[in-house]
C-alpha cells in the first residue's frame, strides 16, 4: 500500500474531551486472546443492537470488542473523533468508513493489510463484484463489508393510507395523490425533511426515480456536468420542492429514527429513508412488509442505489492485530451475516446466506439487488458516501440544502449550481 507521508499532526479537528477520553479508556482493557475498537456512529436503538450481535460473538471465541459509538446522523462526529485520535496516537482497531474514504484513507499508510483473512475466507468469490472491489486499495484488502443496504424506499404506514381512502403509489402521479389524502386526513403525509444529510437521502431516491441508473450514474459518480445540470437534474429537484410541501414544517432536527417511529405510530403516512428504517420498525413491535408496507421510490426508472457499511482496518494501534483479524473474519461468517442483518433492517452483503427468518422487505431488496446488478441499474448512493466523499459530497449536500431552505430558488438554478459546485470541489480536491 502507497505511503504518501502524510502527517498525523495535520489533521486538524474539534472534539469534546469526553469524546476522546471515551477512545483512550476503550483500548486499556484487555481480553484474554486480545482487544479491538470499534469506532462506529450506530447508536439507535436497532444499530446498537446490531453491534452488541459481534460483540456477543467475539466474545465467545475470547476476544473483547470495545464499541466506540459515537451519535451524529451520517458519522460526521464520529470521523472527527477518528482524525483526534489519530492526533493522540490512539487509533481505533477498526473504524466504519466507506465509498472512495477507504481508498483515501489507504493512502496515509495507516491501514491494515488484511489479505490473509479475505484469501482463507475467500472474500473475491462470496462478495458481490462492485462491493469486493471497493474494499481493496492497491491491490490489497484493507476493509470488510457488513451488509447491503437499499436506500430508494418507502415506508408506508398501511392503516393511515386506508384511514385517508390513499392507494399505494405505483408511479409520481400517484404518489403525490397519496400525499394530499394523507393530509386532507389530518395525518403528517411524510416523516422527514429534518436535517440536510435527510433531505439529501430523499434526493438520492428521487433522482434514480426520475433519471434512471445510466443517468445516476453519469450525474453523481462520473460528475458529468450536462446531466448535473439537465433539465432531468430540474426535474428532480422539483419533485423535491414538491415533497417538502408534504413534510411536518416543524419537523427540522428530528432525527430519522424518530421519524420512523411517527410511521410506525401513524402519526406520519410515510418516510422516504434507506432500509435501516425497518429494525426501528421491528424495535417498534411493527413488522416490515405487513404493517409497514416497502416499495422502491415511484417514478418513471427502477433501480437499486446501495449503501454497503464498511469497516476499515488499522495498522499503528493499541488493538491486537489476533483481535482485528478475528472482527474482520467473523464479520462476514454466515452465522453473523444472518443475525446482525435480521437486527440491522439490511441483507446480507455475503452471498448465499438463507434469509429465512428475514422480513418479505429483505427478500424483497435480495431480489431486487440481483436484478439491478444483472441491469447494470445498481448504483454508489451519493448521499451515504458510497459514490463521493469530502468536498465533492458536501458540495453537492449544500446545493440540496441551499434549494430546500430557499423557496424562491427555481429547480433549474440548483441544476447548474450543483454542475458548478461540484466541478469546482472535485477540481479542489485533486490539488
């Protein structure tokens, strides 16, 4: 892997000193075979459970997992606490990165080369291509995949639609019927809209809705500035305007697991959210599929924009290397494929683990991934950092933020403010 001689005393950033106590303390104790920390932003309810499954797991094989969960939608606090503790020389075994972050961070020469545990597991055949790919760096394995994730859902509260006489949408049209029923029925039509990494997520699944996976792809991962600003991008971004019509006007800092959790009560017909919503919807006493009805974000293209959760591996760490290993390999075992995934509201990222026992909403996304990868319409969700990172994202996160704030912006402004912003990002970025 390429050393780039970058500086751990570069990185410059603001943390609470509980933050970086909690980091410091978590690597003291020592288990009999060795010690891992885990930096990760899972703190809901349903995450947290997740989590506490390979706990449970390393524990029974003498390893202990230290997990150093840290709150903040999308992980933004939990990476600044990972670039603090690398000021404190006091790196995590493992932390949650994905997308093009774990090829970025390869290149400070601060990751672990795990190649003997994806060769014994033989990680190259049971992990989907694009997925495998996007946890090597130089040739070499420095990540493990956890799950799949769909973020282009609805979820859909099926006794407030009946309540407000709504059908379930099959296209814009429909949908956008459903929302006036649901609110001349006194019932909040869509649960969100409460902060800009939500709002971008409702982006990201109105965008493949409208344009299609080729068009998707071309806007947010090749960064093609005729389709980021279309009139395909407009289009989207309209519909955005339209949605927000439907959303609680006081619903700004409410967190997306509160949210799920108006759906599930009926106090809100519907959230437009990635499908880590449903181990909310399960914590809730709901069941995904049956109360809570699951379809893809309606409009004229189907397709699957996925979020693959990933763990990179650390090398200048208090963690013992016996103790990574073992994360990093029990990780993808069947056995836990099958627990953390029924707990987390995603599929299996190994392929042929049984979903027996998993909602019709995970059968559901199973099949629909298979389908979308032999279409060529699976595609990097650019709002969970699957496609961009960094400048790029953010740039793209301030344009959605800055229409959704501002009333009086026309659709077809924010089109080629995005094309704009996000060429001179990456441009920034490649300096």
């Amino acid at each position: 892997m390429k050393k780039t001689g970058w500086l751990r005393t570069s990185v410059v950033a603001s943390v609470s000193a509980a933050a970086l106590t909690m980091g410091m303390s978590a690597t003291a104790v020592a288990a009999d075979k060795g010690t891992v920390s885990v930096l990760n932003w899972w703190t809901s309810g349903s995450e947290a459970k997740s989590m506490h499954v390979l706990q449970q797991m390393l524990a029974d094989q003498g390893y202990k997992m230290v997990n150093d969960a840290v709150s903040g939608g999308g992980g933004s606090n939990a990476r600044t606490v990972l670039k603090s503790r690398i000021q404190s020389d006091n790196l995590p075994g493992a932390a949650q990165i994905k997308g093009p972050e774990i090829q970025q961070w390869c290149q400070t020469g601060l990751t672990q080369n795990i190649d003997s545990v994806a060769k014994a597991g033989n990680w190259s055949k049971i992990l989907p291509g694009p997925i495998a790919k996007g946890m090597q760096c130089d040739g070499h394995w420095v990540a493990v995949p956890f799950n799949i994730h769909r973020i282009n859902w609805l979820w859909i509260n099926k006794a407030a639609m009946k309540k407000a006489g709504a059908d379930m949408p099959t296209d814009w049209p429909s949908f956008v019927d459903a929302l006036k029923k649901l609110k001349a029925a006194g019932i909040t039509p869509i649960a969100g809209g409460g902060d800009n990494w939500q709002v971008a997520t409702e982006f990201d699944a109105i965008a493949m809705a409208t344009g299609g996976a080729d068009f998707y792809r071309k806007a947010f991962v090749d960064l093609n500035a005729e389709a980021l600003s279309s009139d395909t991008m407009a289009k989207a971004f309209s519909r955005l305007r339209t949605i927000q019509k439907y959303e609680d006007p006081n619903g700004t800092g409410l967190s997306w697991n509160h949210d799920t959790g108006l759906v599930v009560k009926g106090q809100a017909g519907i959230q437009i959210m990635g499908d880590w919503a449903k181990g909310e919807i399960t914590n809730a006493g709901s069941t995904p599929g049956n109360e809570i009805a699951c379809i893809a974000m309606p409009g004229e293209h189907d397709g699957f924009i996925y979020n693959a959760d990933s763990f990179e591996i650390f090398s200048h760490t208090k963690s013992d290397k016996a103790a990574q290993d073992a994360f990093a390999k029990t990780a993808l075992s069947p056995k836990f494929q099958r627990k953390f995934n029924m707990a987390k509201g995603s599929i299996p990222v190994r392929e042929g683990v049984s979903l027996k026992g998993f909602d019709a909403c995970a059968k559901k996304s199973e099949k629909d991934f298979k389908q979308a990868e032999k279409n060529n319409a699976l595609v990097p969700s650019f709002s969970q950092d699957m496609a961009e990172s960094g400048a790029v994202k953010g740039a793209i996160f301030d344009v959605i933020a800055r229409f959704y704030n501002d009333k009086s912006m026309t659709p077809e402004a924010a089109a080629k403010q995005m094309a704009s912003q996000a060429k001179q990002a990456h441009m920034m970025s490649q300096m």
